[in-house]
C-alpha cells in the first residue's frame, strides 16, 4: 500500500530535476554534470531509485548537448552561406 505514494514521490522529484536539468544543461554541458553526480553519491546513501535518476538525467544531458552541437552547426553553415553569398 505503502509503494504507491512512494512511486508519486519519485515520479515529482524526476520531473523537477529533469526540467532543471534541462535549463542547466542549455546554459552549459558542465553545469548539466552537476545533477547527474549528485544523484549518484545520494544513491550511496538512499538507494538505487536515485540511480535510475542519475541515469534519466544523464539522457537528458546527452539530448541537450546534441541538440546544441547541432544547434551550432546549423548555425556555422548558414554564415558560410552569408558569407559565399556576399563574395
């Protein structure tokens, strides 16, 4: 009875580090580093529920930094476009 309200609780905790995940990760792949090293070292302390967390916030590090590689590349291609546009 008693697993449902601990599932919820989880389920709160991953949202609202996942969503500031997601902001510290735009701002810098360093800072998205910061979440995912403290959920492992509270795993040692609190389980392995917060192992899955650090996993979940990993993905997400990987999907921000992706999308700002390519974010960047679109960028970096159309100056080149720009510039052989102005020659």
């Amino acid at each position: 009875m008693n697993i449902i309200p601990t599932l919820i609780i989880l389920g709160v905790i991953t949202a609202v580090t996942g969503i500031a995940e997601c902001f510290l990760a735009r701002e810098d792949w360093r800072l998205g580093l910061i979440l995912p090293i403290l959920s492992v070292i509270a795993a040692f302390f609190f389980g392995p529920a917060m192992l899955i967390l650090a996993v979940v916030l990993a993905c997400i590090l990987g999907g921000a930094v992706a999308a700002g590689r390519r974010k960047e590349s679109k960028a970096k291609e159309l100056e080149q476009m720009n510039i052989q546009e102005l020659e």
